[in-house]
C-alpha cells in the first residue's frame, strides 16, 4: 500500500488529495479528521491485499484459504487492460512504451468506454482525464465514451413497427439472434440494389447518435437524437439499422480525431464486448475511423482481470509483463481500400456534424421565445 501525502501537489511524484480542488466544489468537509470519509491510503492495482482469501470466501468461491487478491480496478478499465497489448496478426512483438499512444480500447456494451494511455499528459476538450496512475503504472490514462451503443440499437430495432414479424423470421429461418437476421437482410438488400458495399444502403438516411446525450467529445447531456429520412416504408428496419450502426462509428471516429487533434497517435482500435462479435459492425468501425481493428480472442474485461489477479499472485514482476504474456493474438479487420467508399462515410460524417449544428440552431429559436 502507498501513503497517500496529503499536502496540495501537482507533481506527479507525490500522490495526494489537491485540497484547493476538493474547496473548490464544496467537499472540503472530506478532509476533516485527516480525511477519515474518504481514507488516506491508496493501493496500485494488481497489488495483493491483507493475507488473501478468508476462510469462509475461500469456502464460497471453491478455492484456498489465503490465494492472493489483487486491487481491483474498473470493467472498463480491466477491459483497456486486456485489450491493449493484443498483438497484431502481423506483429509477433509489440513494444507497449512505444505503441500504446497508437491504440484505443474500445469496450462497447450498453454504452462505451474509448480508452488510451500515454507516457505525457495529453489534454482533450471533451475527454475525460488525464488522469495519472489510473490504468497502468506511471502513465496518463485518457477516457471518452458513447453514452448509449447497445441501449441505441435495441431502441432502433425493438421499437421498430415491425419487429414482431422480424422476432418471427428469426426464429422461423433459424437465426440465433435478430442481428443475424437483420445482417443477411443487408447484404441481400445490397445485392438486389446492385451496391458494391453494404455502406451505400444509407445515402438517404442519417442518424446523430445522441439519444441518450453526448458524453464525448461534446460532453453535452442535453443532446437527443434525430433520424432524417424517415418514410412510410414498415420494412425499413435494415435501413434504419445499417445508419445507427455507421451513426456510432462516426461517434467512434469523432473521438478519436480529438483525441489525435489534441497529442495522440490513435491507428489501432482493440475492441472488446458483446459487439465484437458483429463483423459488419467491426467492419464499418475500420472503414469510417480509418484504423485498424483488432478484435482479441477472449473477452478483454475478464482477461484485464485475470491480469490483476495474476500480478497479486506474483506470477509476474508487474502489470506491463502480464499483459504482453497473457494477451493472444487476435484478429486484424483493415479499412477497405476504396477511395469512393471513403468519400462517401466522409460526405456521412459531415452530414452527421450538420445534424448537431441544425439541432443548436432549433434548440436556440425555441430558447428564444422564452426571453420574449
């Protein structure tokens, strides 16, 4: 365990409760007592803590009195960790010091987290952090996010006029899941249009993604979401499917070109939750964002995890080592090489940052009447 020092510092050797910022959003009371709410003492995480696992825990979980319990750490987070040292398909040694600014760990589930760490603080408008030690050893970690991902696609599709005849054929047809279905109904919808690419379904259907607000990098909660192109068509729900998912990757990419705006390196996207399994969706992510996605073998959160648990066990020297020993190959998703199709997700993400701009413009007119 580290002392914490509680005296101000902005250095980054001396740990430390910054008084001047708990005042300054009214939570001084905190520090009353030697800050005896809130504890002085922090853990690194992976470190092991007391004598391990008690006798009843121990007995509840099938295991040994006394194996080692590391600190743990956020889902995300334990994501970001079993994620960024996934090694390339083409690349048998990945140097993490010198690559982790080129990579983003995206763990996308009911919302997403947009993880990257780098050896300098680097400040992002509408990105949380830096923040130091937070992830990995002596490293700033940087956090964006989407508010709504899975929440949105469910919306879109289970709120569908017809989504019980859609339940219907999947079960009928022998689909496992209603994204099965909908992803064959896409790709034949291309071909009855005679598209080169799934993508071109949308040219006339634009999604902002904000139905749940902006968490990054506009960091607006106000925000809702708004469909163009709606018609009387019941069938549509491919269509409507296609333009959320291409919505969120353009969501994706505008976090990252802040992020690389602002100091970082961001190619390489590692992606990790339920969503990895969409290859269409994966495929869209690398072609809108332009990087490359790696999608690891096993489930990042539970191996970030395992990471922790092995560095409590001292199975390994420190967290940089676990990772790059535990961390399979996964496998690698390019952007397509198609100049029209790049012009036309970049023509898409213009349209989406219009629909933000037209969306202040309506909010203000009605704003207006207020102060009239």
């Amino acid at each position: 365990m580290v002392k914490i020092s509680l005296m101000e510092s902005t250095d980054n050797s001396n740990d430390g409760w910054d008084l001047s910022f708990l005042k300054e959003i009214g939570l001084e009371d905190l520090s009353q007592n030697q800050f005896e709410k809130i504890g002085t003492e922090v853990g690194i995480m992976g470190t092991a803590i007391g004598h391990g696992l008690t006798q009843s825990a121990a007995s509840f979980l099938g295991l040994n009195p006394g194996t080692p319990v590391g600190i743990g750490i956020v889902d995300a987070h334990a994501g970001a960790l079993g994620a960024l040292a996934t090694p390339q398909l083409d690349s048998d040694h990945l140097d993490i010091h010198a690559e982790l600014d080129q990579r983003l760990a995206l763990i996308a589930g009911t919302s997403a987290c947009h993880l990257a760490v780098s050896i300098n603080p680097i400040f992002t408008p509408g990105i949380w952090g830096p923040f130091y030690n937070a992830l990995l050893p002596n490293m700033w970690l940087t956090e964006g996010g989407q508010s709504a991902v899975g929440s949105l696609i469910d919306r879109i599709i289970f709120n569908h006029s017809s989504i019980e005849l859609y339940k219907k054929e999947t079960k009928e047809k022998g689909f496992s899941n209603i994204f099965e279905l909908l992803n064959f109904k896409v790709e034949n919808l291309a071909k009855e249009k005679g598209l080169t690419h799934l993508a071109y379904l949308t040219k006339n259907i634009h999604v902002l993604p904000y139905f749940h607000g902006n968490r990054s990098p506009r960091a607006d909660p106000s925000l809702t979401g708004m469909i163009c192109g709606l018609t009387l068509d019941t069938e549509d729900l491919p269509l409507q499917y296609v333009a959320t998912l291409q919505a969120l990757a353009h969501g994706t990419k505008h976090i990252i070109d802040t992020m690389n705006t602002s100091g970082y390196h961001i190619n390489k996207i590692i992606m990790t939750g339920g969503f990895r399994y969409n290859r269409f969706f994966m495929q869209e992510i690398a072609d809108i964002t332009r990087c490359s996605v790696i999608v690891p073998k096993e489930d990042a959160v539970l191996l970030g995890t395992a990471i922790l648990g092995a560095v409590a066990a001292k199975e390994f020297s420190d967290i940089f080592t676990a990772m790059k020993s535990m961390s399979n190959r996964g496998e690698i998703i390019y952007p397509t090489s198609d100049s029209h199709l790049t012009k036309y997700h970049s023509a898409k993400y213009q349209i989406l940052q219009l629909q933000y701009e037209h969306q202040m413009i309506y909010t203000n007119i009605m704003d207006a009447l207020n102060s009239t």
